[in-house]
C-alpha cells in the first residue's frame, strides 16, 4: 500500500514520505478520549486566567527560548514527517520564535481592560474586558505543521485559554512536540492537550464542547467543521486554502519578479497555502518574464540531498493531486514548458514545473494545485489581470510587481483579498504583527496580529455606577411615558444652539434629583 499511512480503524501509522520508514504509530483518539481531554484542559484553564497577564508574557518568553534551544530537533521532526527540506523546516521555528515573541510583547497591553466613554450615561463608568473563551479546539495541517500549530497555541494560552490541538494525521509527532514545549513553557501540563487522530478525531473535537475552533486545512474540510460547529453555535476562526495570484506590470524588475515568482510558487515544494499558484504578466513583458522564469525554475532542484531546495510532497494523494492538474492543463492545450513530471526518486518528488498557454478552463487555474507548478497567464492589462484576480473565489494572499509604488498601491486596493504583498509574497505570514487570514473559500477570522489575538478573548462589557440616585431617570415614572426627560435628553445631547442644550440639561439633572 503505496499510502503514506496504514489507517487501521484506531490506530495511526506514520511514514516518513521520503524513506518510507515507519516512524510512529498513534492512537485515532475517540470522541470520549476528546471530551476527558477537554475536561482536563478546561480545569487547567481555570488556574491560568487567574494568572496575570505579565506571567502569560513570561511563559511566553520561555516558549520563544524553548522553541530556539531545541530548533534542530524540531526542524528534524518537522522533516521526518514531512519531507522537507532542513531550511524550509528550520524556517517553521524561526515563525515559532516571531510569534511568541510579538505575543509576549503585545498581549499584557493589548488585552488589558480598557475604559469607555459612557456617553450619555455620565453618571456611570464603563469599560471592556478581555476574557479568554475557555478552550479552544485547534486542527492544523500538515503543510507547516509547526509554525501553525505553534502560533495557535501561543495565541490561546497568551489570550488566557486552554486548548486542545489535533495535529494533522501526517504530522503527529510535530505537533506532540508542540505541546511538549507548550507544557514547559507554562508549567501546567493539561492546559495544552494532545489530540492523535485523523478528520474523526477532528470532528469529535469540533462537538466535544470546547468555546471555540481554529481550524487550518483545506476549505473543503473547513466547510464540514463550520456545518458542525453550527450545530452547538460553536464559534470557528477558519485558514482555509488559497489560488494567490502575482500581477506582474509593463514597469516590473523582471529579473527580480521571476526569482520571487519561482519562489513563491515552489517554496514548501509548493504546499503552502499562499503559494502563488497564478502569474498574470502584462502583455509587452510577457515573453521576456517567462523567459527569466524558466531559466531560474531550471535550477531549482528537488530531491532528498543537501543542497536541494525544495523536498518531497507529502504523499501520493497530493503527487496525484498535482500532477492531475498538470495533465488536465496539457490535455486542454497548455504547454509544459520546464517538468511536468513526478521524479523518479524514493518519496513522493514532483519536477519543478512551469506551464504556459493556460485558460480559465483549466483546474490549475481555478483550484488549489499545492504543488511546485507555476501557471503564467498572459494579460492585456492591469486591469485584466485585476478582474482574473479577483474572479477566483479564493482569497488569501496577491502580489504586484511593480517599480511605481502609485501604481502597486492603487492595483492592491482593488484586490479582494487577505494581505497583498509589493514586490514579493507570502512573507506576510511571517511578519507577527500582521494579521492573517482570507477572504472567500481562504476562509474567515484572523490569526497573527493583535485582531488575532482579539479572536481568542471575548470583549465583555461592563458598566457600573458613579452616583447612585433614588431611580435612574431613564426608568418608568408613574403617570409619564417618559417623553419629556427623553426629549431633553436628546436636545442636551444632541441639540442646537449651547445654551438650549444647557436649559435642556439642566431639565434633565433637575428629572434626576427631584424624582
Ligand atoms: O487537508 P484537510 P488534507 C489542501 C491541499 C490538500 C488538501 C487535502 O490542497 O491537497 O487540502 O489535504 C482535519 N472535521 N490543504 O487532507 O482534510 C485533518 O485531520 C474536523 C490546504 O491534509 O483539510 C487535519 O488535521 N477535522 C491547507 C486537518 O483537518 C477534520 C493545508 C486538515 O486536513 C475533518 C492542508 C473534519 N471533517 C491542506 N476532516 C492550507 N491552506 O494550508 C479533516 N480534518
């Protein structure tokens, strides 16, 4: 069974994608191992959000050290599950340390109850409070199984939650890991929670109660999780997948916007979700761009030695995967110009790829190939190019390669989607303080940034009294309906003219204390 993995009904086994060397075996945890996980996370979170905020700061701190000391190790397990390369994989801690860092920083000021005007109610002091949810459900994939999984943890237990993670069923011991250091940094074991399973195991935690879900996957498996969660109304913050697209102007440093489209495209060995997976080039630099783009994807090379720059994919399903959307573009008349081709090496490689003579007609232009293939799309304008963009129902990351920063601001702004990047792409996920997130089938909520550290607290408004009269003027008063304290009140507030709304007030004050 060629499978990366040997599902037996309750038992996960993991295969490194490369050596095909067995290298775990796990439980497929059941909806009642699930819900003792949550039971014991919830008690841990109880103790925590009684902590301050400057000991989460703390914890996290020792987090970002934990992550450093031990970065060989992590990239080394991030490798053996998912093929690849050490630099991709040491990457994945670099993003660690970035995000416990920021969140170290960020959280103490940013979720520190903050006072409000109470407007017409001067009487009383009002402010919001930041509270945790509770415990948070997190199903992460395989593509960045350390850095996604390490981000949602930190911004859980910095917000004051518990969490429960399921890590993808390719990546267990990534994400055990995760935990580990978790645990350590914080000194309390059960409040991150280890969840072994596959999408059953995802599902029995999206109903085993938890406050909320953070799920990273595909949107098909993302739409299944928000149809369950809304069955308890259970919130979901949703990092789906991605078609992004790169707009490569008339003005383009071509050389440059080549070696970033190579990149962008085949990074992760093309597996990640803000991978550039379309290139629309303006029509009087089209030939020149394509040219650049295949003499520099020529030397990209994909393999298991030292000196490759991008990996294996992670199992067949995804080699098929790609090269389905390869032979789909061929068979509807596109031109393969560079690869095309799975390599014939132990794993699961795929030939770097550059197509060309593509169509909208095609799947590699419409849905997420996840591959190392570049589709470059000659456009008449950049308003065509826009109008492409936009069309797809995906929306994570776009691009635009420009040497005008007028015309790269006024092209961002027309795109429809989560982040754009000028002149380069997907770094926006590694730059903490940035949110990140998609719109459309890229999903919704945010992650990263401090709008997402907002979605793992719940703002509670709170209200108290200053002065306290006999009655509120605003309550009933025998024999009124209330039309004249009303009608003052908005003249008082809102009127015309100083000493009107001075008269008016005083009616007011006069309503207050006379009652
Ligand atoms: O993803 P899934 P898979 C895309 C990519 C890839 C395709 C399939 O195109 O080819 O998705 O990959 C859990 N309830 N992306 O199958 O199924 C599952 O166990 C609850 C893009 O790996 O989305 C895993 O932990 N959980 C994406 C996680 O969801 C469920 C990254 C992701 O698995 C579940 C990964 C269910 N019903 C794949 N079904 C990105 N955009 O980064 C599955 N899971």
């Amino acid at each position: 069974m060629e499978a990366q993995q040997k599902n037996r009904r309750d038992r996960l086994v993991v295969t490194n994608p490369i050596t095909g060397a067995e290298i775990g075996d796990y439980p497929v945890m059941s909806s009642g191992e699930v819900a003792a996980l949550v039971v014991a996370a919830r008690e841990a979170q109880a103790e925590w959000s009684q902590l301050s905020l400057g000991h989460r700061a703390k914890s996290l701190r020792s987090l970002r050290r934990l992550i450093y000391d031990r970065a060989d190790e992590i990239a080394d397990t991030i490798r053996s599950e998912t093929g690849k390369v050490k630099g991709e994989a040491l990457a994945e801690t670099v993003i660690g340390c970035e995000m416990a860092t920021f969140l170290a920083r960020k959280a103490p000021r940013v979720l520190r109850a903050r006072g409000a005007s109470p407007g017409a109610f001067t009487h009383r002091s009002a402010r919001v409070v930041y509270e945790p949810f509770g415990v948070i459900g997190a199903i992460t994939p395989w593509n960045y199984p350390f850095a996604i999984s390490m981000s949602v943890i930190g911004t859980s237990i910095a917000a004051g939650n518990a969490i429960v993670l399921k890590p993808s069923e390719y990546t267990p011991a990534t994400g055990m890991l995760a935990v580990e250091l978790a645990a350590e940094a914080t000194g309390m074991g059960d409040l991150v929670q280890l969840a072994t399973g596959d999408g059953r195991t995802g599902a029995a935690l999206v109903e085993s109660g938890v406050d909320k879900i953070a799920f990273t996957g595909s949107t098909a498996s993302g739409a299944k999780v928000m149809e369950a969660a809304a069955r308890s109304l259970t919130p979901v913050v949703l990092e789906l997948g991605g078609k992004d697209a790169m707009i490569v102007c008339g003005d383009a440093d071509l050389e440059r916007a080549a070696r970033g489209a190579v990149w962008s495209a085949m990074y992760g060995c093309g597996q990640t979700c803000m991978a550039v997976e379309r290139a629309y080039v303006v029509d009087e630099v089209y030939d020149e761009f394509v040219e650049h783009v295949v003499q520099l994807a020529r030397r990209v090379r994909a393999s298991d030695e030292p000196e490759a720059m991008i990996g294996s994919l992670i199992a067949d399903f995804q080699r098929d995967r790609v090269a389905s959307h390869v032979e789909d573009a061929r068979n509807k008349g596109a031109r393969v110009l560079l690869g095309g081709r799975a390599l014939d090496e132990p794993g699961y490689f795929y030939a770097p790829t550059v197509v060309v003579d593509v169509d909208h007609g095609m799947t590699i232009m419409n849905e997420e190939t996840f591959g190392p293939v570049l589709p470059i799309m000659r456009v008449a304008d950049e308003d065509e190019a826009v109008r492409l963009t936009n069309g797809n129902p995906f929306g994570l990351d776009a691009s635009v390669w420009t040497r005008s920063r007028d015309r790269a601001r006024r092209i961002a702004g027309q795109l429809n989607v989560g982040a754009v990047v000028v002149n380069d792409h997907l770094i926006n996920y590694a730059i903490a303080d940035l949110p990140f997130g998609g719109v459309g089938h890229s999903g919704f909520g945010r992650v990263h940034g401090l709008e997402g550290l907002r979605e793992f607290v719940r703002p509670k408004a709170w209200v108290e009294d200053r002065l306290a009269f006999g009655q509120e003027p605003h309550w009933f008063v025998e024999g009124s309906n209330g039309e004249e304290f009303t009608g003052n009140l908005l003249t008082f507030r809102h009127g015309r003219g100083p000493l009107r709304r001075l008269a008016a007030g005083l009616r007011v004050v006069r309503g207050m204390i006379t009652r």
